[in-house]
C-alpha cells in the first residue's frame, strides 16, 4: 500500500489549528495596536501634536487624520482574510516610513527606530500562522 506523498507534509489537524490560533492572537494584537494607534490621531491631541512636530511631521490635525486613516484602512485589510496580504503589505510600507522617520531625527535604534520592524514581524508571523497558503509559499524549512 503507497502513502499519498502530500500527506505526510501537511501538519496534523490539532497543529494546524494551534498554528492558527497562535497566528489570530500575533494578528490581533497587531490590529489592536495600529488601532489604538490610529485612535489617538483622530482627535487633536497636544501630546500628539508635539510628536509629530519633533519627528518632523506637520502637525495639523490633517496630516494625522490622513495617517491615521491610512494605518486604519491597512488594519482592516490585514484583519479581512481575503485581502490579508495585501493589508500586510500597506502596513510594512507605513512601518517603513516610521523606522524612517525615526533613524532620519536619530532617535534610539532598539527603542524607537526599529519599533516598526518589530510590529511588522508580529505581522507577518501572525500572518504566516494563520494563514496556510502563505506557508506553503514561504516555507521555514527548505524542501518541505
């Protein structure tokens, strides 16, 4: 009796379903944060406000609007299953533009100027978790 090749490389129901979770829990917290972040935004905020002027940012309410409404829309991208990947792909490109904004003033590497790397590596991984496709096409483990 010959075993189906492909069924030995798709984990076990139980593993995909703690891959799943595990990538739910990863993505929420991501969608959580972009969320809270782009909340404190909306409203004109002087704590707000005196950030953006010190990272170099115009600080009118319509520029962090525009920001926040941008982090929104990429949130809820990243949360609906269908356009995850392209959610992900938004948020990478504003995280970009705050690890740039933040090595541009020379704020704290570890602290401030890669905070955007790490929230976009939650991202992806939370994404590689939950969805299988995206295993299947960014394998850890080469020739599996």
């Amino acid at each position: 009796m010959t075993s189906c090749p492909l069924a030995s490389t798709a984990p076990p129901v139980s593993d995909r379903q703690a891959l799943r979770w595990g990538g739910r829990i990863l993505s929420g917290l991501v969608i959580a944060f972009c969320l809270l972040d782009s909340a404190i935004k909306i409203p004109p905020l002087q704590p707000v406000t005196d950030t953006m002027a010190a990272l170099g940012w115009p600080s009118d309410p319509a520029t962090t609007r525009a920001l926040a409404a941008l982090l929104i829309g990429a949130a809820l991208l990243y949360a609906y299953r269908p356009t995850a990947l392209l959610g992900a792909i938004v948020m990478t490109a504003y995280l970009g533009g705050a690890v740039a904004t933040h090595a541009r003033i020379g704020s704290p590497l570890f602290s401030h100027a890669l905070f955007g790397v790490y929230v976009g590596i939650l991202a992806w991984a939370g994404l590689w978790l939950r969805d299988p496709r995206l295993r299947a096409l960014l394998p850890l483990a080469p020739g599996r």
